[in-house]
C-alpha cells in the first residue's frame, strides 16, 4: 500500500468551507497587504504564544535576519547557530552583517544545548538561535543563562509545548514559518516574529516595511517582507485546529513507540519538559542507508533532510571550514525522517514499522 511520508491534505479536508469564506472576505475586503486580518492573525499568535507581540514578515528566513536586526545584530557581531538544521537558520546571520558561528547538537534530541553551545561563545556573540528542530524544543533558559539573548527558530515548532512555555514565549524573540508544509501552513510562503519586548516587536514592524513608520520617513534599511491577509486569513482559519493536529502528531508517536520502533532504531527524545508537536519524525540508525533501501522497497516514504551539515555547504565555507562538530556528523550520517502527519494512523505506523522490521530481520 505505502505510506506518505506527509500529509497536508487529509487535516485541511474539514476546513473547505471555512476557507473558501475566509478567502471570499479579503476578496470583499480589497485589502490585501498589511490590514485587518494580519492584525488579527498577529494578536491571535501573539496569545496563542503566550507572548505579547506577534509581526507578520514574508517567510520563516527573513523572520530570522529582521528579529536579529531587531535584537541589535549586526556588522562585527557573531550569532552562534546549530549546523545541524536547515539551511536558512545559518543563511538569515550573513544578512545582517554578522558571522555565523557553528555550535553542535545533542544527537538524541538534534537540539542545541548549554553544553553544545558554551564552546562557541565569544566576547562578540550577541545573540544565540536555538532551532526547535524537528518540533522538540531546545532548552532555552539554560542557553539563556550564559548570558547571551537567546532567539528562538520556531520554524519547525508550532504547537509544541514545553514546561516554560509554548515556543515564542520562552527566548528574546522566536520566528516561525508557515511555509504550507509547517504544522500551521500557509497556502504560500509565510512568517512571523513573536517576542514579549516592545522594543524589539517595534523595530521588527519598522524593518518588515522598509525601515519606515509611516511610508514618509525612511530611517532605516529595511526590507520589503510582509504576511499578506490572504495567508493570514488562511492561517486564522487553522490557528484553532493546531492543538488538535499536534495532539495527532504526538499520538503518531506514541504509536511508533507502542509498535516497538525503538527496539528497530533509536527514537528522537524530547528534551527535558518537552511535549514535542513532532513535525518531523526523525530516527537513527549506524546503517541507515540499508533501511532506507527497504523503506523505499515498502513505499514508505522517508528522507534525509540534512545529510550535509550547513557548516560544511559550499556557501558557508567561509565560516564553517575547520570546525569539528562530534554530534552534528553523528546525526547527520544516521538520520531519517519517516511518516508523520496530524492523522497518521495505527495501522500506517504499523506498516512502517514492519519495513523496519523487514529490513532487520
Ligand atoms: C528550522 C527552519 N528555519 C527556518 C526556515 C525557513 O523558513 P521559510 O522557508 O519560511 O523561509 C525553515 C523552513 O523552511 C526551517 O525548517
């Protein structure tokens, strides 16, 4: 039968109806860029959070080089970053003016950590991006008691929780994107930077809009990166299933566990506290190349998201050369995602988990 290794369709196929009027408002409405209902998608995320400030930018990327902008980065700084993430996480720092330095990963939660980070920490470091990879969420106060402000990449997090809080609410900033295969996904390219500091939620609106306040004055540079009120429309129709959808990923989950995958291969761990809106589920194997021959053979499907470290991309090269990240390689080398989705069922994890079993035995 085979399994995909997503599904974005069969969560939104309740929600036509609500959609379709959400669409037909801003089609009434004649305004779509920047009015009521980025507004009110803003201040629904912002709660959703349980931060005060949410601004709506054009994706998930440029959220990060703005909210580092609005921390303060810039030209001379460092901002330490995992190599092991996607790319952008590492390709928003340059943008800024700033050098990325590469920190390593636990390879059993494939987040950063106080120890992982602590090494790359320089008297230039001037802000951390913890990414919640793969849905778990980094331990963020511990990296935030170095001493260094901590900016959340929630990209990968949405519905995620953890004992200190939701992502968004834990770090200086956090970004998200809604990229539409997210677990809150847009129906196009789509992002946004929450944060509890009026300060830094005022210069994100200023740099989202060309570094101006009223499109009179332009007093800085800026960028044009905006949320457009047909995606916010879209997302406030969705923003209310998320709990549920991430409930359905954690149950997914639950169910890998239950079938005995951890017997097969080892299960991501959420770190300490975490209660993980898996948007990836990611295993590891020392011949992972063998299982993911077997999973193909099964049509189950699976892939190696980062099976080259950022460090080492040819862009990055300037920054990453020379750099010895234990943990990073580990799980770069035995990684791979395999099925997860808001309505992965019982008998679909059981038939990924009998192409494990096929593949072992
Ligand atoms: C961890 C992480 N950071 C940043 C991004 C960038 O988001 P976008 O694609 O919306 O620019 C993504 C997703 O694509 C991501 O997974």
């Amino acid at each position: 039968m085979g399994v995909a290794l997503f599904d974005t369709a069969a969560p939104l196929a309740a929600l036509h109806d609500e959609l379709r009027a959400a669409i037909e408002r801003v089609l009434a409405s004649q305004r779509f860029i920047l009015g009521d209902e980025v507004s009110a998608f803003e201040r629904e995320f912002a709660a959703y959070c349980g931060a005060e400030h949410a601004v709506g930018v054009a994706n998930g990327t440029e959220a990060i080089t703005i909210a580092l902008r609005a921390m303060g980065v810039g030209p001379g700084d460092e901002v330490v970053v995992p190599s092991f993430t996607f790319y952008a996480s590492a390709e928003a720092i340059p943008a800024t003016g700033a050098r990325p330095v590469f920190c390593d990963i636990d390879p059993e939660t494939f987040c950063v950590t106080a120890d992982t980070v602590r090494p790359a920490l320089t008297p230039r470091t001037k802000a951390v991006i913890a990414v919640h990879l793969f849905g778990n969420v980094a331990a963020v106060a511990e990296i935030a008691a170095l001493g260094v402000p901590v900016l959340e990449d929630a990209a990968q997090a949405a519905g995620s929780t953890s004992t200190a809080g939701r992502p968004g609410a834990l770090g200086a900033a956090a970004t998200f994107s809604f990229y539409p295969s997210k677990n809150l996904g847009a129906f196009g390219d789509g992002g946004m930077i929450v944060t509890s500091e009026e300060r830094i939620a005022e210069q994100a609106r200023i740099l989202r809009f060309h570094g101006s306040r009223d499109k009179v004055d332009y007093e800085q540079l800026g960028y044009n990166s905006r949320l457009d009120e047909l995606q916010a429309a879209i997302l406030r129709v969705q923003l209310p299933r998320l709990d549920e959808w991430a409930e359905g990923r954690r149950r997914a989950g639950r169910h890998y566990q239950q079938a005995g995958l951890g017997e097969l291969v080892a299960l991501p761990q959420p770190v300490s506290g975490c209660s993980p809106a898996w948007h990836l589920y990611v295993v590891s194997h020392p011949d992972v190349e063998h299982l993911e021959g077997a999973l193909r053979a099964a049509g189950i499907g699976h892939k190696a998201y980062y099976r080259t470290p950022v460090h080492r991309q040819a862009a990055m090269r300037r920054w990453g050369a020379g750099i010895e990240l234990p943990g990073t390689e580990q799980a770069a080398r035995s990684h791979v995602a395999i099925p997860m989705s808001p309505v992965l069922s019982a008998g679909e994890v059981e038939e990924v988990v009998a192409a494990f079993r096929g593949s072992c035995a």
